[in-house]
C-alpha cells in the first residue's frame, strides 16, 4: 500500500505543533471543533501536491466555500504570524521522507526601490502587499535527497503574473479530496476511468444497498444518471437528493483505482444513518481492493458505532483501521490519541466518549 506512516505538522492554521503515527489503511479522525481534523486533511494533500503552487489557494477556496484571495493564504500560518513557516514532515511506507514549508514574501514599492543603497535592508514603510507564495520541499530516500521549490506571484490585481514549477520533480501519487460541502464534487472523472476499466458495475452493485431500486449507473455529458426500476427515464444523480450524491462521491472515489489516497471530511454530511454500515463496508472493501490509503473526518457517534457493527462482522478489516481523537489540551498543546479497533469495540460496548478528549 502507497501512503503516509506518519505526519507532523508545525504552525500551521490552529495547530502549533502535532504529530500522528501508525497510520492504517483506513484512518479516521475524531476530535471538538477546530481540534485540527480538516487541517490534518489538509496537510496530507499538501504533501501529496507539494509541486502545485495553486493548491494552497484551492484548499483556501474548498475551505470558505466560496472565492479565497491570494491574501488569504496568511489563513495557513499559525496565529497569523507570517514570519513562522508551517512546515509539514512525513514518513511514507515506501520509507521516502518528505518535508513541505510556506513562505509568504512582500513585494517592494517601485518609487521606495531606487532610493536604497547597496546592502541596504528595506524597511516595512516599502512594503506594499504580500504577492509570492513560495512552496520549499524536500524527498530522501535511500538512494537519494532532493530539494524542489515552486512558486506563484501575483500582481496588486490579485491576478498571477508568474508560475513556477518545480523542475525535475513528478509526483508519482494521486490523491482524492471530498470536502464537506455537499454541493461541492463530481463523481463524473472517477466513474469515467472506471467504465474504461469496465468497473463500474462494482459502483452500481454499491449504489444498490444505498437504494435497491437502483439498476444502472451512466455517465452521459459529464454528467451521472442512475436508473430506478418502474421510471422509463434515466435520473441525473445531481437532482437527486443530497444523500445519493454524497454516497457516489465517495463510492466512485474510493473504487477508482488512480486514486492512491483518499480524503474524506466529515463523512456522515447528507447521509442517513441507516446508510453509514454499508458505506463504511464498501469503503473497506474498495480500499483494500484498489490498494489505497484513506482518511476520514467525523462528527458523528451513530457513524462510529456502526462503523464497530461492521468491523464486528467482517474481521478481516479490523486491523486495518485506526482512529485518532485530536485534542488541543492546555498543558501539552495539540495531541492525538490512537485507538485500534479493540479501543473502538470496548468504547461503544461501554458507551465511552471518543469523539472529543480535553485534558
């Protein structure tokens, strides 16, 4: 399996310092609000997009749900402080490690620029607006150490006047990011690759425990349609309600076998109680058969107990799984606490609270 054994986070949004180890197949992350689960989220994509510079402005924008302007990114420095990298490290399971730093830079005003001379350090009154996001990372193996930068600059317009890449580096993993926003996605590029696989019979076959009146799943112009049984006509999935959409986006996603890592936020959104079991089942199963990694936030007590109803009845999955409750204590700062599924069992057998841990 391709993947993260573990991660660190430094400075980065609400978290100042927090490292998670023992990663499993499936991982699902518990914890209050603003106890850092998204961000966490949000780190592993950034480690698995280190050479896009625009993926920290897309993250910014998935985030508020709306347009996130370059200035915004300040968002991703803890406390705001911009003089304080966040700075991400990682142990893959294929032993490379990688490390990620943001930096934010000002440009100079034009008519200040000529009046300093040599060796001369400008002053804040020179400064006009922040305009490069530089992103700084590394990858060592042992064969090799690398360092990469990229960067992206905007103009006072907000618009980007230069783009670097990173030369001399591919990133070899492909990752999957399902925001909590229930408007947000499209199943359309992942049941694309599976119908040229010819697997997206295993997707309709999965759609059918969310609802047995369904027999077939098409992609027509972008868009998916189902078919139910007594309606002539073929349903597109995005008039439909937001339970079946959510229950594709994440089937599809987890079956599409491009997907070497899967990011999912706050799983239960749109979803009945009743579908979770079947869900966290087929997530499971398409996991282990497509070899891929998987996260997973939550909120929800009803998700973690059927979550247990089902690891109950397929132990083969139970080692597989790890969960972490997060917590931003006030003596010792942001701590995870691991729990297998034995951890999980004796918590819903004796009704003992997971989701949030204050110390």
């Amino acid at each position: 399996m391709d993947g993260f054994r573990n991660i660190e986070i430094k400075n980065f949004r609400g978290i100042d310092r927090l490292k998670i180890d023992d990663f499993s197949r499936v991982n699902i992350l518990l914890g209050q609000n603003s106890s850092g689960k998204s961000s966490v989220l949000e780190c592993l994509l950034l480690m698995m997009g280190m050479s896009n510079p625009d993926l920290p402005q897309t993250i910014n924008s998935i985030r508020s749900r709306n347009y996130s302007s370059f200035a915004d990114l300040g968002y991703m420095f803890h406390n705001y402080d911009l003089k304080v990298k966040p700075e991400i490290f990682s142990e893959l399971f294929d032993n490379t490690k990688r490390h990620l730093s943001l930096e934010l830079t000002f440009v100079f005003d034009e008519k200040s620029q000529p009046d300093l001379q040599n060796g001369q350090i400008p002053t804040s009154e020179t400064k006009t607006f922040l305009n490069t996001l530089k992103m700084l990372f590394g990858v060592e193996s042992s064969q090799q150490k690398s360092t990469h930068e990229c960067s992206l600059t905007v103009n006072q317009q907000g618009l980007i006047s230069n783009k670097k890449l990173a030369e001399g580096y591919l990133e070899k993993n492909s990752v999957a990011y399902l925001s909590s926003d229930l408007a947000a996605g499209n199943p359309a590029n992942d049941l694309v690759e599976l119908a040229k696989r010819r697997l997206k019979d295993s997707v309709t076959e999965q759609l059918k425990h969310f609802d047995s009146r369904i027999t077939t799943l098409e992609i027509l112009n972008n868009v998916a349609y189902v078919g139910l049984e007594g309606i002539d006509q073929l349903l597109a999935v995005n008039m439909q309600g937001d339970g079946l959409r959510r229950y594709l986006n994440i089937v599809a996603a987890s079956a599409n076998p491009m997907n070497n890592i899967l990011l999912i936020d706050e799983i239960e959104n749109g979803l009945h109680y009743s579908a979770y079991k079947k869900l966290w089942e087929a997530i499971f199963a398409l996991a282990t058969t497509t070899n891929k990694q998987v996260f997973v936030t939550t909120h929800s007590k009803e998700t973690l107990s059927q979550l247990n109803e089902m690891l109950e009845e397929h132990p083969e999955y139970q080692q597989e799984m790890r969960l972490y409750t997060l917590a931003n204590t006030p003596i010792k700062g942001h701590q995870a606490y691991t729990y297998t599924f034995d951890g999980l069992s004796g918590a819903c057998e004796n009704d003992v609270e997971l989701r949030g841990r204050v110390l």
